[in-house]
C-alpha cells in the first residue's frame, strides 16, 4: 500500500513538472492548427468587413439591355436599313418610344419621363449592334413570349410600309429578324401578304374636301395648326406594341388602315398648300 502512494505522488510530482516547464517554455509547445485549417482561417470572409462592391449598371445601360431598349435599337436599324424616313414613320417612332418611356416610368415608380426619353433617343442615334445580336438579345429575354415577338415582326412590317412600299432592305431585316426570332412560316407569310394586299390596292380616291374631313380640319387653319392635328392623331392610333395593353388583335384591323387615310390626306392637304405657296410666289 506504502509503495502505491509513493509511485502515486512520484507521478504527479513528474506531471507538474512538465506542466511547470510547459508554461515556462511556450516555443516547446506542439502546433495545434493544421496546414488547412490555416488556410480555410485565410479564405475566412468576415461578414462585417466591407466588401468589393461590383459596379452596378447605370440607368442608360440597365434600359438599352432591357427588353424595350432593344426594341428601340431594332427600329434605329430598320431607319437605317433604306436610308430615308418619312414623316409617318417619324411620327410613329416617336410615338413608340414616348409609349415605352411611360412604360418604364410606370415599373420605376418615379416621374422621370424626359431622362428616359433622353436615354432612348441616345440608343435610337448610337445603336451600332448588328440586327442579329440586337435580335438575339431580345429573343433571349422574351423565351415563351410568342405572340409578343409576333407583334413586334408586324410592328417592323407596319413601319416599313410607312411610305406606302416595302424597301428590299427593309424587307431582307424584317426577315431575319422574324428568323432569329423562330416565327413560324405560316405566320410570317399570313402578316407579310395581309400587308402586301392592303398596300397594292391602296387607292388615294379622297378629294381635298374630304381630306379636311378626315383630318378635321378647316382650309382656312395655318399649315402649323393642321400639322399638330396630324401630329394627335397619329399618336391616338398608332400601333400599340407594349405588352401590358392587348396583344390579340392585329395591327392591320386596330391602325393601319385609318393610320394610312390620315397619312393621304395630310399629304394631299401639305402638297396643296405647297404648290400654291409655288404659284403665288411666280
């Protein structure tokens, strides 16, 4: 039993020791933190510290990515596409983006209406991407949106046809545009000769009369008043493209047809008043 306790006092006696020399001595003490978990300490990411902000798109990118910034750069390229824009398709150009920047004004919440008209104007004059990125894009963020694509194709048809013909550019963009798109055959055919019909029996069969009528008007108002009527009028029936209003009808049935008849009267109306400024001046 006397030789139990001694060997019992021995070992703890050996133990404070160590510990004592332990204490003493830290550089002898083993390293506790492995290779890895040095390294997982060092990819450690502290939620408090402040991070690397990645640099966030500013408003004018933001919309010329967006669905309807690419609708306008598309119609920058079917302006360009013959060279030449008549009034009309002036008119309904403008008209569509004065529609989108509500559009997006909406989404926003805020009443920025002439900044964003400013950002589409840029886009409309600086767009230098080819058709097919351009359509791509907008393919990319219209998966599932059929009859959304559909409109814009005979949107692009209604504009070309603007001034009562269809350029053989316009016609060639129109057509890869409906391809990158993936518009079927049978609906490309049926709005490409709905609109080939209306325009090859298209008679301009009203007098100057009935030009004032349809655009009502008085002979006796200044060429600006008459302009600024046609100018309302236009945008009280140009075609509506934006997704939150009605897809389902056509655009031939909806503003083509009375588009094309206020069209012909102001020109008749416009051409008029010119040769008789001519006249009056020899």
């Amino acid at each position: 039993m006397e030789i139990l306790l001694f060997i019992t006092i021995v070992i703890i006696a050996i133990a404070l020791m160590n510990f004592k020399d332990y204490l003493n001595n830290p550089q002898k003490r083993p390293r506790i933190n492995t290779k890895e978990e040095n390294n997982e300490f060092s990819e450690y990411q502290n939620p408090y510290k402040k991070q690397e902000q990645t640099p966030s798109l500013s408003r004018e990118e933001k919309i010329r990515n967006s669905e309807y910034g690419l609708i306008v750069a598309l119609l920058s390229k079917l302006a360009q596409s013959d060279g030449k824009v008549c009034e009309l398709e002036q008119e309904l150009m403008e008209n569509t983006m004065q529609d989108i920047a509500e559009a997006l004004c909406l989404q926003s919440a805020m009443n920025q209406k002439d900044e964003i008209l400013e950002i589409l104007h840029k886009i409309f004059n600086s767009t230098n991407a080819s058709v097919e990125s351009l359509t791509q894009e907008y393919a990319a963020l219209t998966k599932g949106q059929y009859k959304s694509r559909l409109k814009i194709v005979e949107y692009l048809l209604a504009l070309a046809y603007a001034d009562g013909e269809l350029g053989s550019n316009e016609r060639e963009m129109i057509l890869d545009v409906a391809a990158y798109l993936e518009i079927s055959n049978d609906d490309f055919n049926a709005l490409y000769d709905t609109f080939e019909k209306f325009y090859a029996q298209k008679q301009i069969d009203s007098n100057l009369k009935e030009a004032y009528e349809t655009l009502g008007v008085q002979p006796e108002d200044t060429m600006e008043q008459i302009k600024k009527t046609y100018k309302n009028l236009v945008r009280q029936f140009h075609p509506d493209i934006l997704y939150h209003k009605g897809l389902e009808q056509s655009i031939m049935e909806t503003s083509t047809q009375k588009l094309q008849k206020i069209n012909s009267a102001y020109q008749m109306i416009k051409e008029h008043r010119s040769k008789n400024t001519l006249n009056s001046r020899l």
